[in-house]
C-alpha cells in the first residue's frame, strides 16, 4: 500500500494490514456493502462460435447487457448460455457492444436460474479458461461485508479487507459505517471526450442510511477523519454531502463526476486501488490528491512493481 500525506508531502511503503496503525481513534472508515450479481454468462452461437454476456440490467425479462463478439451478432439471434440454462434473444442493437434483449431460463425462475449459474463479472483483462472455477470466482470477487445485491463489478478496494482486519480497526476506536453505491458501467466506462467536463456519467444507484449520516456527523464534531474506502463509496458521501461536512441521509441515482478542480466536502482520506488511464476513477484520485501528486505517485508505484486493477495494490491518501 503506497500511502501519502498531501500536508506533509511524504510517501510511504506500507501494507494494508498496517492500517490499524495508520488511522486514529475517532476516525470513521465508509464501506460500500453492494454485493455483486452473477451476471456474467457463456454461451454459443448458432454457427458454434462463443459468445459472452455481461448484464447490466433487467426488467422482468428484458433488460441492458454487453454481448459479444458483437459485430456477429444480428438482431433476432437467439443465444444458448450456460448449457441452454439461459437463453437471450437479442432485441436491438444498441452500440458499443450494447444489447437490449429478452432473457429466459429453461427453468425455475430467472433470477434464481442467473444467480445458480451465472459467473462472477471478472474484468475483461483477468483471463479465465472454459472450465474456470466459477464458484471460486464469485466468492473471490465480493467484499467480506458485501450484503445488498445489484453491481455488476465489485468495490475493489473493499476486496483487501478482512474479518480480522474490520475486528483490528475497530479495536483500535476506528468506526465502521456503511454505504451502498450498485456499481455499474458509470464507475468503468472509459472517458470518450476531448474536453473533461464533457463527459457524461452512467447513474448509478445509491443508498446512504441515516445511521451513516449520523456517524458522519459524530466524526466531525470530535475531529476525526472521514476515510472513504474506494471511489464508489467518496461518490455516495460527496453525492449526498451538504455544507459544513455532514451529508444528508438518503438514497437515489447519482451521475457525479470527479476531476480536478472539483472540490471535496466531506471526505477526508481516500483508500483506493490503482486505475485504469483515461478512467473516470483516476479522475476522481487526481482531484482529490492534485493532478501533478497522483501522475508522481502513479510512476512511484510503477517504479516499485505495484499490482494495477481490481485485484491490485492500494494506495492511501491521508
């Protein structure tokens, strides 16, 4: 874990387990519960070739999904997944790989069918063979508190946490309060504009409960930190943040997006992984920790053989 502190300027080398050392009693540490959907599924095409289907939302039967090879596609295809487990019929095409289709299950009820056989939402770079170990994969890729269903990739940086980790913070006086931010392709869609406050984010949805508006606000009124562990969970609270610190209990779809110049109102520390270039997520890392530090303490964590990605190393910015 490569840890900065922007007041003093100083960097160090550390890992996650000594985070217990590096927080202070009265700090609140915010996690995201989502809980990812397996809604990743393999299947053939009519001429034998493979084909693979991310969903990213349902309505009864019908719903949003990458699909690909999508340039084989054609509207009315209908696609055998799983085994013939799940069927698609593709509706429209929507570009970018995107879908509008019918889903069905051969039996029993869809969801109870997706959540039996469908595999974890693995990034496209993390290669798995035809016979991976799927049910591995999917409880690999969830966070040890994950609890509300609805995102299609996990809160990677939640994926270092551990029970004994959570019971060590907590010893050490570190509050744990919660936050749910469905992640959906809003948090990894690459930017596509010359010109940064073009882009236009994916909405999101998200539920910040008033037992966390009122951790948040016990926090500020002793001098502790905010500490938003990940990208998804420093949107919900700066989604939801009002003047003074404090953030409003309440849920809805936000569309926030962050760069710099954007100003931070409630969030003080930031735990997050290493992203992607050209991603909103390094965005929102440069405004937080100033464009000129985070490009340095990218090529630092190049230099040093850092990890990059979902299942990559982290970085704290104090």
């Amino acid at each position: 874990m490569l840890v900065y502190d922007r007041a003093a300027r100083a960097r160090q080398h550390r890992v996650v387990a000594e985070l217990p050392d590096l927080l202070e009693p009265g700090d609140l540490l915010v996690l995201n519960d989502t809980r990812v959907r397996p809604w990743r599924l393999r299947g053939r095409r009519s001429t034998g070739g493979g084909a693979e289907c991310l969903l990213l939302r349902l309505d009864g039967d019908v719903g949003e999904a990458f699909v690909k090879p999508s340039k084989k596609l054609k509207v009315g295809d209908r696609l055998p997944m799983e085994g013939g487990e799940v069927e698609l019929e593709l509706l429209e095409a929507m570009g970018g790989g995107r879908w509008r289709l019918r889903v069905r299950a051969r039996r029993g009820e869809l969801l109870e069918a997706l959540e039996r056989f469908g595999r974890a939402p693995l990034p496209p770079y993390v290669e798995r063979p035809e016979d991976e170990d799927v049910e591995d994969d999917r409880a690999r890729y969830q966070t040890v508190f994950a609890s509300k269903p609805g995102a299609v990739a996990a809160p990677t940086a939640g994926l270092h946490f551990t029970p004994s980790l959570l019971d060590r913070l907590a010893a050490r006086g570190v509050e744990l309060a919660f936050v749910t931010l469905h992640v959906g392709e809003g948090t990894f869609a690459p930017m596509r504009t010359n010109v940064v406050e073009d882009h236009k984010m994916h909405e999101e949805l998200y539920e910040l409960p008033a037992a966390t508006a009122a951790a948040v606000a016990r926090t500020k009124a002793r001098g502790g930190r905010v500490v938003a562990v990940g990208t998804t969970s420093c949107r919900t609270l700066e989604t939801c943040a009002i003047e003074g610190g404090a953030v409003r209990a309440q849920r809805g779809a936000s569309d926030a997006f962050f760069y710099p110049g954007v100003r931070f109102r409630c969030v003080d520390a930031l735990l997050t992984n290493f992203h992607l270039p050209e991603s909103t997520l390094v965005m929102l890392v440069a405004a937080f920790a100033g464009h000129r530090e985070t490009m340095d303490l990218y090529r630092e964590a190049v230099a040093e053989r850092y990890r990059f990605y979902s299942f990559g190393d982290a970085m704290l910015v104090l």
